[in-house]
C-alpha cells in the first residue's frame, strides 16, 4: 500500500490499485476467519454462515471471493500449507542431520498447535484435483527442503524415497496426535532414525549403486 | 442357505432366516455394484441413481438398507478394505524378509488392479469418524500381518513404528500410481529397504536398548 502511495501525486485518484488492495485485504481478511475457525472444528464442518457473520458481511459479498464454499475451503487450506511450510524453513548453518531434526521439531510444533488444520492439509483432498494439487505442491517442497543440502536437483527417483519419509513422517504425526502413544521425543527419535536412514540411502542412490 | 435347506423339514416354512439371507445378499449386491463403479470413479463421485438403475430396485430400496450416501460409500470402502486385507494374508512358511516382500507385491498388485478404491481406503474418509475407523482398522490389520513374526503383541511404540511404514507405503504407492516415477521392482527395492531397515529397528527396541 505504501508503494502506490508514494507513487501517486498528492489527491490524484488512483481507484484501481487502491480497489484490488481492498479486495486482496478484505479475501485475506475472509480467509484468515477460515483459519480462526479451523483450529476447533475440521475444514469440512465450517459453515460459510458463520464465516458471513464473523466478517460481518452479506452473503453475496462472500460469494463474489469465494463462488463456492469447496473454493472458500480451498483457500483456506492452501494458506493453512503455506502456514506450516513457511514453519519448516531449516537454518542451512547447521549440519545435515540437526537441519533434519530442526524441520521435524517445526513440523511437530506446526501439528500441535494446528491439528485439525494439519489433518485438512493432509487428509481432505478426497478426489478434489484443485485440493490434491495443493497436497502435491506443499509434499514438493518439503521435499526440496530436505534435499537441498544433499541433492539439490532430486531425480524422480529420490522424490519418491524423499517422499516416502514425509508419508511417514505425516502417518506417525496422526495417528501421534489421535492417540499419544508416546512422549514427543520418542516420537522424534524414531522418524529420526527412519529419516538418517533415508540420509544414508540417498547418498547409495545418487554414487549410483545398484540396487539389491 | 444350504444348511439351512438341510435342517428344515421338508416343505416346512423358514421365512426368518431365508428373509435374513435374501437382505443380506441384496446388500452384497449392492455394495458389489458400488465396487464395480469404483473401477471407473472415486468414491465421492459415485452416484447413487445409477446403483438403482443397475440393481434394478426403487429408490426406496436402496434407502432401506443405507439410509444416506455416506450409508452406502461407507459399505463400499468397508467392503474394498477387507479385500485388500485378505489379499495381504502372508505365507508364514517364508523367512520373515520374504514374506515382507510378498505382502508388498500383494499390496502393490491390488493397487495396480484398483487405484481408486485404494485412493478411496487411504484418503476419502476426511473428517467421518466411521470412515476413519475402517482406515485405523486395517492399519491395524496390516500392522498385526507384519508384526506376527517378529513381535506377536507389539506395544505401542512398535505399533507407531510400523504404521510409519505403512504410511511410507502408502505415499510412494500413491504417488507412484500418479505418476509412474520408475518401474515397479524399483518402488519395492525401496519399500523393501525402509522395511527391513524397520525389521532391524524392532529387533533394537524389543531387545529393550535405550533409544539415542
């Protein structure tokens, strides 16, 4: 807003860029209700008319952001992946296996205080495309955190065992926060040990080692 | 039916138990209608109209035995995961490596022959805590299948153990069912590592060794 502010001559109407700021403040604005809402009850369970209320807005309005209440909801989990990747951003200062650590305690720090938007990014896509991009999308990145400091450019086949960590990483951290089978640490430790493991076997993969 | 047949006297009227038996093979019907649909669609997108058409029934009918949509895709995915499952059923007579192996080939041959209803099992059931319930089920299931050797009653740190590479499994077969990233003996050599790297870990945290 300052830009177009300094940008423009003093009472020089500037009604385009002031209105899509508006717009851009006020879809902002809808989407972090959503995000309010998601820390009590699952994205599929959030009523637009609450979120109407909230806002303090007309139905229509809602509408003309969000056409539908899958593209509301779609906004909201997108932001909500945005949320726990920008968590996950490790200090490259560190040795390999700290940074490992150091993005796994982020990524459990992200789950306990979100769980349920957690399970919406990781659990609701079902067979929405639009949504299960969005899972493709943060699941990429993460992997390219991980691989960044050890393969910068992972083939398809170091994506997939990248990928496969996260997958358990991610069932581990649901099921840990359904039932708490174990202290935090514990927890920790072994997707730890798995995600070494995975340190180790990429290293084989990449000298080009056959597999067995 | 043919025990029933059996233990009725001749031309005697059994209506309870042959009404019993007509339901439950109606149901069958119906929920194998639901499978076959899942062949070509997921779950969500399965419409009930056309399971009516195909049954031959009245709506009322159907309604009869699943009051809801959701009634009647529960069925379905209940039904799908139990196939899986059975399909899983290990040859205890192999070295506990072999039967891994075998179990992910049966695994990977039921997500070959039925993407989307495996899609449907591992991420349809959003925030339905009956659909989450036969997902924990056959994790559940699966966990037992690979413990039995190792570990006949697995605490609950080995439980989560487990269920991380399943949920390893599960991501790389999803993925690779997506987007074939390699040939299919590659995604078992890597499943098969991460398996065996977790045979390994069992051994160290039954034998009671402290965790690093």
């Amino acid at each position: 807003m300052a830009r177009n502010e300094r940008a423009s001559s003093p009472g020089a109407p500037v009604p385009v860029p002031r209105q899509r700021l508006d717009a851009e403040a006020r879809r902002a604005q809808l989407v972090d209700i959503g995000l309010e809402l998601l820390r009590t009850r699952p994205i599929d369970q959030i009523v637009l008319d609450e979120v109407i209320e909230r806002a303090g807005i007309s139905n229509g309005l809602l509408f003309h952001y969000f056409p539908t209440k899958r593209d509301y909801q779609l906004a909201v989990v997108e932001t909500a992946a945005a949320e726990l990747l920008a968590s996950l951003e490790p200090d490259r200062t560190l040795a390999i296996g700290d940074q490992l650590r150091g993005g796994l305690e982020a990524y459990l720090d992200y789950i306990e205080e979100h769980p349920l938007a957690y399970r919406s990014i990781t659990r609701s896509a079902g067979s929405d495309e639009a949504m299960l991009a969005v899972v493709e999308r943060i699941k990429d990145a993460i992997v390219e955190l991980i691989a960044e400091p050890i393969v910068p450019e992972p083939d398809a086949l170091l994506r997939l065992a990248i990928r496969g960590w996260i997958g358990s990483a991610e069932e581990c951290a649901l099921l840990w926060i359904r039932e708490r089978p174990c202290d935090r640490e514990v927890l920790v430790d072994l997707l730890m040990r798995a995600g070494l493991h995975l340190v180790a076997l990429i290293g084989e993969l990449t000298s080009g080692a056959p597999l067995p």
